[in-house]
C-alpha cells in the first residue's frame, strides 16, 4: 500500500474533491505524470485530458479537466482546472 498524501482538485466555482490519495495520475504539456509520495516539488501546466486520483479510503476518482495547473509540494497536490467534468 502507498503511503497516502493530500490532494485538492479545484474547479473555478468549488472545490470539486479534497482528501488522502495514494497517487494522482495526469497528462500536462511535458507528457504524462504519476505523483506519488514525496514526489519532487513542480508545476505542471494540464493539457485537456483524464485525470486519475487514486484515493485512499475510496474508490478511484476519474474525471476529465480542461486546462489549469498541477502544483507539487511537500505539503500537498494542488489540481487547479479551467473546467471539470466526471469522466
């Protein structure tokens, strides 16, 4: 089992999901990114396309992000999508 970390997925008008993931998987303008604990620190700019969380106490959540940015940190994940739909 992955050790679990903080992500927050955040649409312009809500915060569509915040919690414990054990990996987030999306496709940003550099290819295709897994972040799993302690990744290094980076933003990445989203391309439109699926994004996977992989939650910890749930089932996975996939839903599909219009542009927007992905923020690594030793803190957390940050999702910050132009637009998201369920996938």
């Amino acid at each position: 089992m992955a050790t679990p970390f903080a992500v927050e997925l955040v649409a312009p008008d809500r915060i569509v999901w915040s919690g414990e993931a054990e990996m987030v998987s999306a496709r940003t303008t550099d290819g295709d990114i897994g972040v799993l604990a302690n990744h290094i620190p980076l933003l990445g700019v989203l391309v439109d396309a699926p994004v996977k969380i992989k939650r910890a106490s749930e089932g996975d959540l996939l839903v599909n992000v219009t542009g927007g940015f992905l923020s690594v940190t030793k803190e957390k994940v940050s999702i910050l999508a132009e637009s998201v739909e369920d996938a």
